[in-house]
C-alpha cells in the first residue's frame, strides 16, 4: 500500500531555475518594506507618484467598467487607445500610422520593455545599459540569456554617443537609453541624443528609447517645448512610454511601445502568451490621459527639485535633476561611508533612502524621491544636512 507523500518533503530548491535562482529581490522593494516597519517614517525611496489620478480619467475608467467593457481586447490594445496614441506621436514626433511603424499597448512600458528583449535578445548578446540605470533594466537581460554591458555615465549622468562606441562589439544587439532617468532625473539634449541615433544606425544596432517620463520634463530642460527625443530623429528604433508615473496610476499598468513594424508584431505575438492584453476597461479610460494639463503638478515637483538643491549646496556633489521624480546624490567622500553605509546610518533617523549601489555597479550615492508631501521632503532634507555635516 503506498505510503502518504510527507508533507514539506518536496526540494524546491533543487527545482528551481538557474534563472530564477540569478535574479534578487529589488533593493527598492526592500526599502519599502522597511518603511512599512517603522512608525511615521520619512520614506523617499519608492517613485509612486503622491497626487490622485484626474477626474475625468477616473470618470472615464467608472464608465467603462460600468459598460461591462470586462473582457479581453484586442492583443495590440482597444482601436480607440491606439488611435489617440498615434495622435499624439503625430503631434509630437511626426509618427503616422500606416508608414511602416505599427505600435502595441502593454502591460506597463516594463511589460514593452520585457517584450523587447524577449523578441531580440538571446544567448550571448549583448545589450548596452546606462551606469546608473533602472534596477530592471540588467535583469529583464539576464532573463532573456543576454548580457549586460553598464555604459559609465558619471559624473554627469549623461550616456553620450562617445561613451557607448566604445563598448559595441558584434554581439552588441541593443543600447537602451533612459530620458528623463531614474534614478538621476538627468534629460539628454537633442543634439547627444542625435549623435546617439547615428551610431546606433551606423553599427546596425537597435535602439531602445524609454520614455516613461517624457511628460515629467522639467521646463529647464525642454526643447522647443518638448522632451527631447531619439523617435523625431529616426524610425527605425523601438520607442516606449506609458502613463503610469506621470498621470499618477502606476498600478493601473499602461504602457505602449511604436516602432518598424516587423518588431511590433513580434512582440504582440509573445505578448499574445505572457500577458494577452493590458487591462481593458483601464485602456477605454486613457484616452483622457492626453488632455489632462501636467503643468500644475510640474511646476510643483520643480519646487521640490529646488528645496533639494538648495538644502545639500555645499554639502556634497549633486547633478540637478531635470525631470522624473528623482535625485542621485553623492555620500560626502569626507565620511567614508558607501552608499549601503549612508543609507543604514540615515534610516536609524527614521529616514528611508535608496543606496546608489541598487542601480549602479558602484555603490557611492543614494536616491531620493521627489515624490513625497513638501513637509516630509523638508524633514528628510534636515536628515541628510545633518548626517552629511558629520
């Protein structure tokens, strides 16, 4: 008779994969844990956006669950999404519809991002990433078998044409580029990113231009009223935005991507198996995104960038962010302390900080978040102007 299987018995470590086994924990996710085990912190480390969705989306979103509108949509997004999409990319990037280019909504723009390199990368390629860089970016390569190449952008944050050439080799498949950045906030001028597209076109290398916070430019930095951008420069490069940060509905997961066709369905027919399609009701609401006016809640993240900038002047190095959410300032050399050290000496003040080595491959700064109410930001700056005092 056989026996009962015991309870516990089964070995799950020696079933899991090499490549689940390769992959660690966020460092931000860590910080936010620990935030959620300590009384009233003054937690600046997670970029979740601190204002409510606008009115009219949410109306829009109601009315789209209330019309039932509940089941799957087409894989590449709801007809009505995609066309306000390529509205905008006209408008913006003078992208139309039907000359070559195709787009796809997904699943957040990690979820384009994922589907990217699933679609392009294998063993042994090579993908360029900017050092500092988004904790996810080296990970979805590893995923995927690649290799990530870290391009050194410091002191200035700033991933330049002539940084990047010399790392391509002949399994470089992919330079991914991220402006306005996290975790710096630094934006790219038009003309650095133009000689970004020529190399990359030159050495028959794709482009991967995330832009989740394109919306989210600082004044300071726009040209010609507008983010500076790869895509009105060339076609032929994979363009991602979304608009979970900058509209303040990181959990509703929207993104899309746009660029040459052949990409694009290739990467709806992965999507089609991973994810089938970003949340319907939520896409029949985003349409409402591109007319709602982010130049109120920018001009109050520019206060919050100046309160930073003024709080630690002369106390460390600190490149001004010129979008996003975030700032990356260096520890003071003075106190001989790593990033990791800064953080776990700050946080016995209440004060949650992300180390600089969860983004970078050098663990010499740490992140804040903009995102925070201004009184909360004041007191984690009162924090840092004290532990950097020594």
């Amino acid at each position: 008779m056989a026996t009962a299987h015991r309870a516990g018995a089964l070995d799950l470590e020696r079933l899991f994969s090499r490549r689940a086994l390769s992959i660690d924990a966020s460092g931000i996710r860590r910080a936010f844990e620990l935030g959620a085990s300590i009384e009233d912190p003054i937690n600046l480390s997670i970029g979740q956006p601190d204002f409510p969705v606008d009115d009219r989306v949410k109306k829009a979103a109601i009315r789209a669950i209330e019309g039932n509108r509940s089941g799957y949509s087409l894989t590449q997004g709801l007809p009505e999404l995609r066309t306000s999409i390529w509205r905008a990319l006209e408008a913006d990037l003078g992208w139309r519809h039907g000359e070559g280019e195709d787009l796809i909504v997904t699943v957040g723009t990690t979820g384009a991002l994922v589907l990217a390199v699933l679609a392009l990368i294998e063993d042994g390629d090579e993908v360029i990433l900017p050092d500092p860089y988004f904790v996810a970016y080296p990970q979805f390569v590893k995923m995927a078998g690649g290799r990530a190449v870290f391009c050194n952008t410091y002191p200035d944050f700033r991933m330049t044409a002539d940084r990047i050439a010399a790392l391509i080799t002949p399994k470089t498949k992919m330079v991914m580029v991220n402006s306005p950045s996290n975790p710096c906030g630094a934006v790219l001028s038009a003309r650095e990113l133009a000689d970004i597209v020529h190399l990359c076109d030159e050495r028959g290398v794709l482009l991967v231009t995330d832009e989740i916070y394109d919306a989210f430019t600082f004044p300071d930095a726009l040209e010609g009223g507008r983010c500076p951008s790869p895509a009105r420069l060339s076609k032929s490069l994979l363009l991602v935005r979304g608009f979970g940060k900058s509209y303040g509905c990181t959990g509703w997961r929207l993104g899309y991507a746009a660029g040459p066709r052949a990409l694009i369905q290739r990467m709806a027919i992965l999507q089609q198996y991973l994810f089938v399609c970003a949340p319907t009701p939520l896409q029949a609401a985003a349409s409402e995104f591109f007319h709602v006016d982010l130049a109120p809640i920018i001009a109050r993240f520019v206060k919050r960038r100046d309160m930073v900038v003024e709080a630690l002047d002369g106390l460390t190095t600190l490149v001004a962010p010129q979008g996003a959410f975030y700032a990356f300032i260096e520890v003071p050399k003075h106190l001989g302390l790593t990033g990791t050290q800064f953080a776990e000496r700050v946080v016995a003040q209440k004060l949650i900080v992300v180390p600089g080595g969860v983004f970078s491959s050098r663990d010499t700064h740490f992140r804040i978040s903009l995102a925070a109410p201004e009184e909360k930001l004041a007191a984690g700056l009162e924090v840092l102007r004290r532990v950097m005092s020594g």
